[in-house]
C-alpha cells in the first residue's frame, strides 16, 4: 500500500461516519488487486480490522495492468508507518 495524506470528500464513497470527520485528522493508503464483487461497503469491513475508517473509494476505471484500485481513509492514526507495515 502506498500512504498519502489528502482532503478525501465523501462523494461516492462509503463512509462509516456520515462524512462528518474531520480531513485534517486522517490518513489515506491507496491499495489495489480489489476482488471482483467487492465494495466500498466490504472493504470498510476488512479494513477496519486496524484502525477506524473515515472512508473507502474505488476508482471505477481499471490501472494500466487492469486491476481495480481505491483508497482508504482512517481516523486519528498514531503511527502511520506501523499501520502501513502491518496493511502490506
């Protein structure tokens, strides 16, 4: 996973919180190799195993090797080197 730190609106993306959090206090990973008939919805299942999740969105189109993509947002991460560690 790759970690980035950015502003994530919550237009079509699924939200544990509404969209009521807070862009400053969050910290998004992009990640890819996303099964076929996963969501948004199911990956804020699985990703919320490691910390809480302000959002997840899944790009509709495909990378150049044609895999499917998205991002993760979660809240309030302490460590975010420990965190992507332990989501590779």
């Amino acid at each position: 996973m790759m970690r980035e730190r950015e502003n994530m609106g919550s237009r079509g993306r699924a939200t544990k919180d509404g969209g009521q959090g807070y862009a400053n206090d969050s910290s998004s990973f992009f990640f890819t190799n996303i099964p076929q008939g996963v969501g948004e919805k199911d990956m804020v299942k699985v990703f919320q195993k490691w910390a809480s999740v302000k959002d997840v969105f899944i790009s509709r189109r495909l990378n150049k090797w044609g895999r499917k993509f998205g991002f993760v947002s979660f809240f309030g991460v302490k460590d975010e080197g420990r965190l992507e560690r332990e989501l590779d």
